[in-house]
C-alpha cells in the first residue's frame, strides 16, 4: 500500500540565508549524510549572495578542505578563495582543534600559573585529546567565541557550524544542565575533600565512596583526579557560565538549525531524533534538508513491465543490450519509491517540519563548483 | 568443531570488529556477518555499542535490554545446519554496575557509587571511561570459557551461553582506533592498579591475532578515502586489520562493453527499438532515449566505481563485493548478503 504523497512545507534556503537576521547556522545529523558539505555549500551560497560567512568544520574530506584552503587545524578562520564577491560577501573557513580550544579556554580563565598545572595534568591530557564528547562541547566553545567576536569587530555576520557526526552531536545542549548537576553534586566534594579539610570531617558515605575508588582506580588515578578538580575547581564556574551563554545563543532567534539526512530509513530516523530533541528544547528549527536524492526515472514504464520485458528478452538471448537497459530502470525506479517511502514517511510524523532536498551528483564534490551546484539545488523550486 | 575452518580467510579470529563510514552499511554488514558465522551450530554473539537499537530493528525484535538474547538462526551450511544468532546491545551504565559486581563484590558501596553521582560521571563525563566499559564486556563475551561453566553466576538464572565468535558493530571508521586504542589510554593514565591490568588484558585480545578489525566501505571517493586512512591508523596502533567489505554495489546489468557504448553514445536506437517491440513493450523514441540516458549515469557511476575499486585493491587486503538491493534490507535480504560473504570465504 502506498501512502498518500503529502505536502510538506517547502525549505525556502534562500531567504534563510538573505535573512539578515539569521546569524547562526547549526548543521546537524547522523554521519556519512554529507552534513560537512551542506554545511560548507550553504556557507557559499550565502557568501555569494553578499554575506560575510565563516564556516566551522569539525573533519572535512581532505580534498574539500584543499579546496577551501583548510588542510592544517589551526582554528582560526583562514579567507577561501575563489568565491564570487560581486555581492560584497565574503567566505572565511575553519577547522576545529578541539584540543587547542579546550587548553585556550583554561589559560583565558586561570592564572598562568594554575592554567600550566591544569595544562600538564594527566587526567586533563586525556579529556582534552581524544575522549568523545569533548569535540562538541568545543564545538560550541568555539561558535561563542566566533560570535562574540563578530558583534566586536563585524568580521562576519553568519556563522555556519558542522557538528560532529554522532548522535551525542546533541549532546552540548545538556552541558549546562550536566556541570550544574556535576558541580553542585557530592561526587565534587569528595574529589576536593582532601584538598579541603582534614580526613576525619569525611562522612562514613564518603570514605565507602573513596575506598571503592581506590580499589577500582588505584590510589595514583584518584590522586591525579583530585589534582586536576581541585586545580579545575574555580574555573568550573566559568565553564558552567559560559554553557549556559551558548545554550542562550542557540535558542535565540539568530540561530537556525538545519538537520541533515540522506533518504535512508537509519538516516531519517536519526533526524527524527534531532528534529524531536530540538523542539523539546525550544531550539530554533529551521528545517530538514535531505541530500542525495537519487534523480526520478525518465520515463514512466513501470519497474514491474520493464522486468518482465527483460526476462522475455534474455530468454532467447542472455546478453541482450535492451534487456540490461529495462534492468537498470527497473532498479532506479524501485530506488526512488523506496526513498519516497521514507521521506513520506518522515513527513508522516513531523508534517510541519520544512524540507529542501538536494539530487544526488553523479561524482564526488571536492570544489567550490561542487559546492555551487548542491547550494543551487537546495534552494531550487520544485 | 568449526564445520570448515580452512575455507574461510579467518580461520583464528574470535572477535570481528566491523567498522565503517556513517552511510556504508557497516551495521547491515555487521549483521549479516553475524548470520554467516552462525552456520553448522556455531553459537555467534551480536554486540552494538552505539545506544541505537540497530539490531532489534534489523531483526524486527523488541529493544534488547543489557542481557544476551537469541534473536534468530544462522544462514544454514551446504547441509542445512545453522546456528544461533545472540544479541547484545551494551550500554556503559550497566557495563559499569556490572564490572564493580563481578570483580569488586562492591555491594553497599555500588550503591553508594550511584549516589554520589560517580555512575554518571564514570559513564559520561570521565576520559573513555565510557568506552573502555564497552570493550571491557566484548571482553568478557570473547574470553568466557567455552565449555559450560558451574560457577553460580549471582542474580542471574540462566545457564552462561558461550560463543565460537563474537561480531562488534563498532564505531564509525573515523574514531575506531580512539574506541578500540582506549584501554591503553587508560592503561597509561593509570600505571598501577586492577583497573590498569583489566585495560592491558582487553589491549592484549585486540591486538592478538584473535581480533580481526574490517572496514566497510561504498565505493565513492570519501568513504574509500576514509578507509585507506582508518586500515593506516590501525596498522599504526598495532590492531590487526581484517578485510574491506565493499558495500551497495551497483547492478551489474552491463557488461565492459555495453557500458562503453553507452557512455560513448554508440547504441544504436533503432535496434533497441526493435528489441523493446519484439519484448512486447509500448515504444516510441522517447522511451529509447530516456532508457539510454538513465544507462548512461549509471555507466558514469560505474566507472567511479572501478576507479575507487582500484584503490581499495590496492590496499592488498581480503575484499567482498556486496550488491545494493533495491528491496532494501529486511530478513530476506540479511541471509542473502550472509550466503554472499560466505561463498567469498568471509566467514
């Protein structure tokens, strides 16, 4: 049974991004849905229509980022060029150093002293390079940084940031819930207890606690876990702050999201996921944007005609060229009934929620006409 | 006891980690290794580790809780035996209660743990805490000693299952070696302690020649870009690579030839005209002229196929062509792809 085609909402990409009003672009979505290079063709279109655009990669594809002129991590905005300025915009790209990020916060925050004592702590070596979770807190970071710089100097006035390819992508949208918990919780107070007052106040909780602490971690972990909180201690509130700044700043008008799938089942539900988690937390949605589309067949001759035209072919001659030809419709027209499927279906549950889709070119994109072509056709009429 | 050890290009291998780019299909793939495995009573153990309930999806089976279930057969051997098919969808929570029970006998002070919020930190905001949890069980799942085990088993009522191999649908190609190199983060991290030899012995299974890490790839520029990265990290950090798994290929409806003149615009319309009238279709040019352009973004797709199944081929290592099915992918089509890396000695 087919479901009935629906309308959805049309995601008008263009006015997003004339709107002057939109300062804030946050690409999202599951991984391998091309939410780097969405993110990367809105930024150009944008620029190209007269706004001045920075746009924040987290892991371009190598030669995207050659293209744009990002192959080192240096995290500050470098100009792309190339890009058409005829409208007075411009195009400025960056990649996320996530470690970088993190360690510049601690020195702008810690006297030089504490930060070098925080900087060279074992337990933060490892929860700045490469444990999960980090690179989307410093995501976020990085786009406070950007804006509050913007509205100094007017370097730029839209912003479009990638996010990692994951579903804890969303995960910086608990951060500030998350510190507060963690800082006003007792597992805090038990990493400073030693550093705060003698043993003996321990409460008979706290010592089960550290024993079994010690008996899992081992005596030097734990101490190097005191360290670095007792070191960390008074900058937890200006991290706690500064959360809570940039969860400010997503919810405010200037901010769009724009979640990105392919037509895919896994894809479209891990948009379903992004698109419910943003609304239950107010965020401002833009719409979704679908990417790869497979391009509608050419003809309207059925994919179950075509198929058994082919077996009446191939039975008197196996190696027939016509034959291979009614195959190969066959097959793209049951691919893009099953895309429709689960478009509709995604439609079905969110009917309200804009789409603008993008076909699926025939090479891989690795230039800025790539970009060009996939921006020109999100922002195609239908 | 394995049916055919020699036939297949792992013969040793217990634990096959499959990884791959977002969009590959590495989880598809996973699966149907799984069922390839499971063949002549070979028991084989399904593990996701990425909270998304893939599985029971896949398998249209109710979510999976922290506990190990059969969910179906195995694809059957050339006599019609299968095996059994478990499944266990690992989250770090219970990973963690479950590792302070079994090696702490931690009682009260588990409990305590969760109090004070250490659960919650531990599992979410500690360095690879999270991830070594996970590996941590994949584990016990691999080690657990083989013949049925007496020992009581506290708090739970079944009988210990065990497993010729265990299948790891693993995170994306991009933070393997971060997710499997993890415990020896932590190992450095902690010099001394339980929880340091814990790490150093889950280091020492992946490293052995008992884990295989395969990479799953569609052939497009990005994606086989990204596994000729991944297969040089993971020889970097000393994890022994498996094979590449080439995913939704395209329909091979063309031979070389065909697709040649079609890309070059030599077919001859009017004999496929008489082709398509004599198969009793309602033809008219235009029909000719769409079926021959359609052909023809197909053979440009298929030539950036063959150009990036050089490269793959150029890794040197096993490789298995899975086709695209444009049924997509239900139960069916999960045996279908199973027998498919079996014929090609996967498994």
């Amino acid at each position: 049974m087919k479901l009935t085609p629906m309308k959805t909402p049309r995601l008008d990409i263009d006015a997003l991004l004339d709107d002057r009003t939109t300062e804030i672009i946050v690409c999202c979505g599951s991984g391998g849905v091309g939410k780097t290079t969405t993110s990367a063709a809105l930024a150009l279109r944008a620029a190209e229509r007269g706004r001045k655009v920075v746009v924040l990669t987290i892991d371009p594809a190598r030669r995207l980022a050659q293209s744009m002129g990002i192959e080192r991590l240096d995290n500050t905005p470098r100009p792309v060029s190339d890009v058409d300025s005829s409208a007075g915009g411009s195009l400025d790209a960056m990649m996320l150093d996530m470690k970088r990020t993190f360690d510049e916060v601690v020195e702008s925050q810690a006297s030089a002293e504490k930060a070098r004592q925080i900087l060279e702590n074992p337990f933060y070596i490892a929860l700045s390079s490469s444990f999960a979770g980090t690179q989307e807190y410093m995501a976020m970071e990085k786009l406070g940084q950007l804006h509050r710089q913007a509205l100094e100097d007017g370097s730029h006035d839209l912003i479009v940031v990638d996010t990692p390819p994951s579903r804890s992508a969303l995960d910086f949208l608990d951060a500030p819930e998350r510190l507060s918990s963690f800082l006003d919780g007792r597992f805090i107070r038990l990493l400073l207890a030693p550093a705060r007052g003698p043993a003996k106040l321990m409460t008979a909780g706290l010592s089960v606690v550290t024993h079994a602490l010690t008996k899992v971690l081992g005596a030097q972990v734990l101490r190097d876990m005191q360290t670095f909180v007792a070191a960390f201690d008074t900058l937890f509130g200006g991290f706690r702050q500064r959360a809570e700044q940039t969860f400010a700043l997503l919810q405010a008008d200037g901010t769009a999201f724009v979640v990105v799938a392919a037509p895919e089942p896994d894809a479209l539900r891990e948009a379903a996921y992004f698109v419910d988690r943003l609304t239950d937390d107010e965020m401002p949605l833009a719409g979704l944007v679908v990417n790869r589309v497979s391009p509608s067949a050419l003809t309207d001759l059925s994919a179950e005609e075509a198929i058994a035209a082919a077996d009446r072919l191939r039975d008197s001659d196996s190696s027939s060229l016509a034959a291979g030809l009614l195959q190969l419709h066959a097959d793209r027209v049951r691919i893009i009934e099953r895309e429709r499927h689960w478009r509709e279906r995604f439609a079905a549950s969110h009917p309200q929620v804009p789409t603008a889709v993008a076909a699926a070119m025939a090479a891989d994109i690795h230039d800025l006409d790539g970009l060009r072509a996939i921006g020109a056709s999100l922002a195609e009429r239908p | 006891m394995t049916a055919h050890p020699d036939r297949t290009d792992w013969p040793g291998v217990r634990l096959h980690v499959v990884t791959g780019k977002g969009g590959t299909g590495k989880s598809t793939v996973a699966a149907a290794l799984a069922l390839a495995l499971a063949s002549s009573g070979r028991n084989v153990l399904l593990c996701e580790v990425e909270g998304r309930q893939g599985i029971a999806r896949m398998f249209d089976v109710d979510p999976l809780p922290y506990d190990e279930r059969r969910i179906t057969k195995g694809a059957p051997d050339e006599e019609g035996r299968a095996g059994q098919v478990y499944a266990l969808h690992i989250d770090p929570e219970s990973a963690l209660l479950e590792y302070l029970a079994m090696y702490y006998k931690l009682g009260r002070a588990g409990k305590a743990l969760d109090r004070f919020g250490v659960i919650d930190f531990a599992t979410t905001i500690a360095p690879g805490v999270r991830d070594v949890l996970l590996t941590g069980k994949v584990y016990e799942a691999v080690q657990r000693p083989r013949r049925s085990d007496k020992r009581a088993d506290k708090g739970r009522h079944r009988d210990v299952i065990t497993y010729d191999a265990v299948v790891l649908d693993a995170p994306p190609t991009g933070r393997i070696c971060q997710f499997l190199g993890v415990n020896s983060e932590l190992a450095g991290l902690a010099k001394v302690g339980p929880i340091k030899s814990q790490a150093d012995k889950v280091m020492e299974l992946l490293r052995s020649p008992r884990t295989a890490v395969h990479l799953v790839t569609i052939l497009e520029e990005m994606p086989v870009q990204e596994t000729a990265d991944g297969i040089a990290e993971l020889h970097r950090a000393g994890l022994p690579v498996g094979g590449v798994v080439v995913n939704l290929v395209r329909p091979r409806a063309l031979g070389a030839s065909a697709l040649d003149q079609v890309r070059d615009d030599e077919v001859d319309p009017t004999a496929i005209t008489s082709e398509l009238s004599r198969a009793k279709v309602d033809v008219d040019a235009e029909l000719v002229r769409s079926l021959l352009d359609e052909a023809r973004d197909h053979a440009v797709r298929r030539q950036l196929e063959d150009e990036q199944r050089t490269l793959v081929e150029a890794e040197d290592l096993p490789t298995y062509e899975l086709p695209r099915l444009a049924g997509g992918i239900d139960h069916g089509a999960l045996i279908e792809l199973a027998q498919l890396l079996r014929t090609q000695g996967m498994a």
